[in-house]
C-alpha cells in the first residue's frame, strides 16, 4: 500500500522517467506495470533493511535540486552510486540509533527544519514550500535529517564522554596560534568522498570529478556538501571555519595556497579519499582584516586638473613638505581650495569607495595620498589618526572545543566505518 501510494502522488510518467535515468533498461514500452516493476526493485540492502529503486530516485531528485546541479541521466547515472552509498550509510546510522535506543522525535525533525529554514533565510514555512515547488519527497528530506539528528546523538552519546583535552594541550594549542601570527590563514569548506577500497578509487574520482565540474557551473556548494561529503562538517554545508595553513594536510594546503577566494579545487587524493575545497576567504592569522580599520579623514579638494595651474603643483608640494596632521592641512589650503575640504570624520576603509580603499590602504597616519580625479577637480587625503583593531586568540574554552571537535570527527568516522565493515551490505544495481 505504501509503494502504491506514492505512485499515484508521483505519477507514472515521472517515475519511468526517473528509472530510466537510474537503470539501463533499453527498449522498455512504458508501460505501467513494467514501471511499478522497476520501482519495486532493490537498490540494496542494508543488514534485514531495503532501499528501493523508488527511494533512490526521490533521493537523486532531492540532490539534483538542493545542489543547484544541471540535471541530466548522464549525470544521474554518474552520481547516482554515491548517493545510493550515502543512503547505505545512513541505514547503518539510523539502526545504530535503534540499537542504542535512540528516537527522533517529531519535535527534533521541527526544529531540525526551522533552523534549516534560518540558515538559507527563507524564513518559516519555506521547507514545506521548496518541497512542493519542486515536487519532492518531503518523506525523504524528512529520513535524511531524521538520520544526521540521530547519528549526532549516536556519536555524542557513545564517544563524547572519551574525548577530553588536558590543559597542557590548550596551552600547546594557544602558544601555536601565537607563534603563527601574521601567517596564512583559509576560511574553507569541504567535500570529502572515502575510497574505502582500491577497487572504488576509480569510481570516486569520476564522481569527484563531476561534481567539480557542476560545482565550476554554479552548482551550490553547501547544498552539494550536505547531499555527497562524509565528513562530518557536511551537516552544516561543508563549512570548516578558518584554519591555519599548516594545519592542513600538506597536499590541501599545497592547493589551497594557490587557489583566490572563490575558487575551487579539483578532486584532492589524500591517504583517506578525496578532497574538494572552496575557499571564502584569506587572512593573516591573528591579524585584523585591514578593511575593519578605523580611519579619521581629512581632504583637500582643487577645481579644474593639476596640470591646469603652476600654483596647484605647488601647493601640493608645499603640503607634502609642511603638512603633518590635519588642522595643519586645513590651514595651509584656506582660502586656496574648494568648499569641500575639510574635515571627513572617522570610518571604517570597508565603508569607504573602492578607489578611496586603494588610496589610502597603507597611508600611514599624518601622511596625503596621491592625488584622485575628484568631480572636474582632484583632491588628496589625509590620514589623521589610524585605529587598527586587536585580534585576541580564541580563549580557553572555544580552544577546547575546537580540539574536541576535531577529536570527535576523527572518532566517528572510524566509527561508521567499523558498521560497513560489520553490516551486510548488498548492491544490486551498478
């Protein structure tokens, strides 16, 4: 009954479709029996549990439209192993959860989906809106939260309480930081894809290679993150936060230091998988963005182009020689300059005019700029006081988390990795 309810909420047509995208069955008439046929059949099995072919095409529907990917049976074919080894995974967590009683309950799955609709700011509401605007399978959406909430409680619950961090290793942690300040620093996300075999490498790469592929098209990247990475920062997109250079292995940092802001790697290989990194940003570590200094202006403007009048030249010269604060500015050019000089008050540089930034970016305090078009004249700018913001290393208790968290990742990857290694797992489809 269930199997055949959801045939009439999905329809016929847009099941054979899917099927076809998924199995290759040449010369199928399309008729309805044979569609409910193929709709019956196992994708896997997981210990006693099944994933059907159904649950595999609402699953790849749901990855093809959260990850913004260019939807074709090329490449529902292709990822379509990944997302069945995503599902198998799933399986395995959500009958760990059963095992050690674990329930998630319809409270959890509510606030599982506002805060989802808080990060993507749709605002309430929005979930049950994309699901239907998109015709999805608001059954599976719900088993795949259903499983990340209950694999967090799995892994809180049986690993938490052995990971600790002594004091001596905040200490190691924070005197690290400090003794790096001033080196690269990467906000990054992550998609990491497991060869758990020599035998899967080659069907891995084609995966990662696709999604690098979408991914350089304008496919989301938090969206793919969630849908294909097994790590754990897939539940919050990928994102890893900042991270020093030499923090990352060395091939991710080797590539990373290479790629702008924007960018995204190629398919990684590390002793584990394979890596694709995004990079949002580039800092110095524990050195303030240059864009959050505070700056109290002061400006000089003159009508008509520099080279209009010897005496503009001149004056120039003369504030470059004798001008070093403001009020001394100011007085030199009174009388001799446009209504507009004077005095700008304080501002942030990211507030400031792109060409204005790249002006006055490194000017030292009681120093002008070079000279800028301005309307049908030029003006200068000076510095009159520079505030650069002080950056603190994170204190103890966010060091401590941040190691435990790390430790804890580590753990439960290992974790998932012994209920593969002990489940029953049977793919019937390739």
């Amino acid at each position: 009954m269930i199997i055949a309810s959801r045939l009439i909420a999905v329809g016929l047509t847009t099941l054979a479709l899917l099927v076809a995208s998924i199995l290759p069955t040449p010369g199928r008439d399309g008729a309805p029996a044979a569609v409910a046929q193929d709709v019956l059949r196992i994708a896997a099995v997981v210990n006693e549990e099944v994933i059907s072919i159904y649950d595999l095409a609402a699953r790849l529907e749901i990855v093809i439209a959260t990850s913004n990917l260019k939807d074709n049976n090329q490449l529902r074919r292709q990822i379509a192993p990944q997302v069945l080894r995503s599902m198998i995974d799933e399986s395995l967590q959500l009958q760990e959860a059963t095992r050690l009683d674990v329930d998630v309950d319809d409270d959890a799955i509510a606030n599982a989906i506002e805060r989802l609709e808080g990060r993507t700011g749709g605002g309430p509401g929005s979930f049950d809106k994309f699901v239907r605007g998109k015709n999805l399978s608001r059954i599976s959406l719900v088993n795949q939260l259903r499983a990340e909430i209950a694999w967090a409680t799995v892994v809180g619950r049986r690993l938490g309480s052995s990971v600790t961090v002594g004091e001596d290793e905040i200490d190691e942690a924070i005197s690290r930081l400090e003794n790096s300040r001033g080196q690269p620093e990467f906000r990054i996300s992550e998609i990491f894809l497991a060869v758990e075999s020599p035998d899967r490498e080659a069907e891995v790469i084609e995966v990662a290679e696709n999604l690098v592929t979408q991914l350089r098209q304008g496919a989301d990247f938090r969206g793919i993150a969630r849908q294909f990475s097994q790590s754990a920062t897939a539940a919050v997109g990928g994102d890893v936060g900042w991270i020093l250079e030499s923090q990352l292995p060395p091939k991710l940092a080797e590539v990373t230091r290479r790629l702008a802001p924007g960018d995204v790697s190629g398919p990684i290989r590390t002793f584990e998988g394979f890596f694709i990194v995004e990079v949002n940003a580039k800092r110095r570590v524990l050195t303030a963005d240059p864009m959050q200094t505070k700056l109290h202006l002061s400006q000089v403007v003159f009508e008509g182009g520099v080279s209009d009048t010897t005496v503009q030249l001149e004056l120039l010269a003369r504030l470059r020689r004798e001008a070093s604060t403001c009020k001394g500015l100011l007085d030199i050019v009174k009388g001799q300059s446009s209504d507009l000089s004077g005095d700008l008050g304080t501002v942030l540089i990211k507030d400031l005019p792109r060409d204005v930034q790249l002006a006055v970016m490194d000017v030292p305090a009681g120093q002008l700029s070079d000279p800028m078009p301005y309307e049908s004249g030029i003006r200068v700018l000076m510095i009159c006081e520079r505030e650069t913001p002080q950056v603190q290393p994170p204190d103890r208790q966010q060091m401590r988390q941040t190691i435990a968290n790390r430790r804890l990742e580590l753990l439960a990857r290992r974790y998932l990795r012994d209920l593969r290694r002990h489940a029953f797992v049977d793919v019937r489809i390739q």
